[in-house]
C-alpha cells in the first residue's frame, strides 16, 4: 500500500491510496474459506461447495468490505501519524470508472486543513468586565418583596393600585385559557391599569396583547405560549376576574427573619439587606462573567484573522447532517455556522497553549461541589463526603453529563485565562442599569 498527499493550498489537500492485491488477497482468502466451510448451497453438502461457487457467490463483496476496511485504517493511520490537522472528515472523490474485477486500487480523499494562526488576547481594545451591584433601591424593593410573599392575604371587592388579581385570560382563535395571579406594575403605560381600577370580580376586560407588558416575554408567562408566538403577537385577550387581593406586609422581626435564613442567622434589618445584597451580588457575578464571556468571544473572532476551506467545508456539509443538503443549503448553513466554527479553533488553539484540561479530579470536585449546593436548597446543609461521593460517583457514570460537566469546567478555565490575560478594565453597575443596557 502506498499513500501519497498533493498541497493544493495552504488549506486543501488530496491524498492517494493506492492498494495492491497483497494488501488485501490473504483476508479475502480467510473470509472465504470460513464461508465456505458454513455455507448451506443446495446439491452440496455443508463445507463441500466448491470454492469458485463461494467466490461466485461472495467474492465481490467480500471484497468491497476488506477494501473499505483497509481504506478507512489506513487512512485514519496516516492522518494520525502525519499529525495533520483536518477541518470535516475527508471526503471520497467521485469514481464512476472503478473496476471492482482489478487486482490493484486508487482512492482519492479531498481534505480541508485547519489554518496557521497565533491568538492575542491582550490587544488594543480594552473590554469591559462588568461588577453588578445591589444598590440601596433595589434592596428596598427586594425587602418589600419579601415583606408581601410572607404578608397576610385580605380579600378586596374592587381592584386597587396594590391589587393581586387572578383571574384568566382566553383567546378561542389562538387557544389561550390559562389562569394566573397578576399585579398592575406588570403591564405597560397607564390605560392597561385604569382599565382594571375599580374592576369587580366577574367583570371581563378586553386587552390588546401588542406592547401589553413592560417585557414582551411575560406573555409566555401569563398567557401560556411559546416564545416564537410571543414575539409580534397582535391579538385581542379577555381577561376575567375570578378573585381580587391585597397583602398586609408582615412585619420586620425576627421572627420574619429565622423564617427567611434559620434561628439567629439575621438579627436586624441592616444584616437582611446586607444578607441580600451578598446573595444577590453572587448571581449577578454569574451573568457578568457571561458578558465578559460573549464578549471576548466577541473581540477574538473578529480579531483573529484566518482563512478557513469554505468550499470544501460547504461540499462536505452536504453530507455530513441527518439530512442531505443541496449546495444552496450548505452555503446558507456554513454562513450561520462559519463565526461558531472559528471561534472553535481559537478555543482549541488557547487551550492547547496555555495547556487547559479537565481532571477526573476536577468533575469530581465540581460535581460534589453541585450536589452540595442542590442539597442546601431542600435544607440538607451539611452532608457527609459518603454521601457526596456516592451521588458525585453516579453521576459521573452518565456520559452525557461527564461531557456537560466537562464543558462546564473548561468555560471557567478559559473565563479565568480571560480575566489574567484579556485587556480588560473593571466597570461597577447595577443590576436595573445593566439589564436595561444590554436585555432591553
């Protein structure tokens, strides 16, 4: 066997498999006589067919079989130990002519090669790492919240400002009959609100769903419905009124707060905003790493320049899916996947510099570290290392999660080689100002 590669360019190649009789006569040979030795062909007894009537028979595609297998190894052997970096799998040129009643085969394979590239992830431009903090208002409004969620209920006869009203709202046309609790300040500008002060239990109000609530998505949430239906929708909604409250806001003692955080945990109402504020700030630190995530993404895809095999990508991609696809379809498909795919070789390329991997140890120590923390939400605040062993050990008997654990963990490898490494600058902001910057 003889294996050759033409360079077409920097980023195409072909290789040429040439297989001779002796590469393969001798398995061919081996597959034959075992076949015969179990064939049932009528008029002979069982391992007495006469081998030119097992070949007759089965040859060709035994043959065919042993070719491919040898083709696929030693072509997997070579990429291997030529230490070629290919884009895709290798791609079967056409042969229409191929003579399967030849001694000797050519195969050709089109290749697409990863390019040569360096990455910089301290550039010119600077990028904002965002510090999301709870300011005075929020915390407020955060206390109030739970001051309302731990109030007493009173029943009303009319809706007021402060109302709760749960009732439900129907769309025959659009299938819509869901019943849900609401308050006013969900609902955008003034004319929704007048419409519902003074409003009886019983009484059907009619509400266009275009620009109803401050957040479009809220009309997942009230009206039961995808997000795709969500966006856009223009249709009228009858609202009916099944129930009206308000709530008497409980008190801050410190009753309120073992409720909230155990036996003598908070002790004033300073500790509680204090107590929020920490809470708060650890998932707002979530999503500013998330930011800065996207955004160095961002900034390395488009500063990173390089050249990728777009036409064999796009050739190869007619094949590669679930479903075959046209080369009008592959192009399409290549255009919305190109930013992904580049971004995929710069993570591998840091990772490989800067030598990021994931331990066993480190998907154990995280697993543990998750199950810790799914557990103290049900009370379950200090759990022995059997215990945590044993759950950790299930779960990273699962494949799919070892692989989403895994994925996990190098994401927060690479936001930690961003954080030391990025040119970055620091930004405080808070929560209200970031969400309406950059979710608005």
């Amino acid at each position: 066997m003889n294996i050759t590669r033409e360079d077409i360019d920097a980023l195409n190649a072909v290789v040429k498999v040439d297989i001779a009789k002796e590469d393969y006569s001798d398995k061919v040979e081996k597959i034959l006589s075992d076949y015969r030795k179990s064939a049932n062909i009528p008029g002979f007894r069982k391992g007495h067919v006469p081998m030119t009537m097992v070949k007759k028979q089965y040859g060709k595609a035994v043959l065919v079989d042993e070719v491919n297998k040898l083709l696929q190894d030693a072509l997997n052997k070579y990429l291997t130990e030529e230490k070629l970096d290919v884009l895709g799998n290798p791609l079967p040129k056409p042969q229409d002519d191929l003579d399967w009643d030849a001694d000797a085969f050519t195969f050709e394979f089109e290749l697409g090669l990863a390019p040569e590239f360096e990455v910089k992830l301290k550039g010119k431009k600077t990028i904002t790492h965002y510090n999301i903090v709870a300011d005075d208002k929020m915390l407020d409004s955060q206390v109030e919240h739970i001051r309302k969620q731990y109030g007493k209920i009173i029943s009303q006869d009319t809706v007021a400002k402060d109302s709760e009203i749960t009732g439900v709202f129907e769309n025959e046309e659009k299938g819509i009959n869901n019943s849900t609790t609401i308050t006013l300040d969900k609902f955008k500008g003034k004319t929704t609100e007048k419409q519902f002060i003074g409003a009886k239990i019983g009484d059907v109000i009619t509400l266009k769903t275009k620009k109803l609530f401050n957040d479009d998505h809220d009309l997942m949430t009230f009206l039961k419905i995808s997000h795709d239906d969500a966006h856009g929708l223009d249709i009228e909604v009858n609202f009916t009124i099944n129930e009206i409250n308000t709530r008497e806001l409980a008190d801050l003692d410190q009753e309120l707060f073992d409720k909230l955080f155990g036996k003598g945990e908070v002790t004033s109402v300073t500790e509680l905003k204090e107590k929020i504020k920490i809470d708060s700030e650890k998932q707002f630190g979530q999503q500013g790493d998330q930011k800065l995530l996207n955004d160095v993404t961002e900034y390395l895809v488009e500063s990173t320049k390089f050249d990728l095999p777009a036409a064999f990508l796009q050739k190869w991609m007619q094949t590669a899916g679930e479903e075959v696809m046209d080369a009008d379809q592959a192009k399409e498909e290549y255009e919305k996947s190109e930013k992904s795919m580049r971004y995929q070789l710069i993570e591998g390329k840091l990772i490989e510099k800067h030598g990021l991997q994931v331990t066993f140890d480190d998907l154990k120590a995280h697993a543990r570290e998750m199950i810790k923390a799914q557990m103290a939400q049900f009370g379950q605040m200090n759990p022995s290392d059997e215990e945590l062993d044993g759950i950790a050990t299930r779960i990273l008997s699962n494949k799919d999660e070892v692989k989403r654990l895994s994925e996990q963990l190098m994401s927060q490898k690479l936001l930690n080689l961003y954080k030391a490494e990025a040119n970055l600058k620091t930004k405080e902001i808070t929560y209200d100002d970031f969400v309406k910057e950059f979710y608005s």
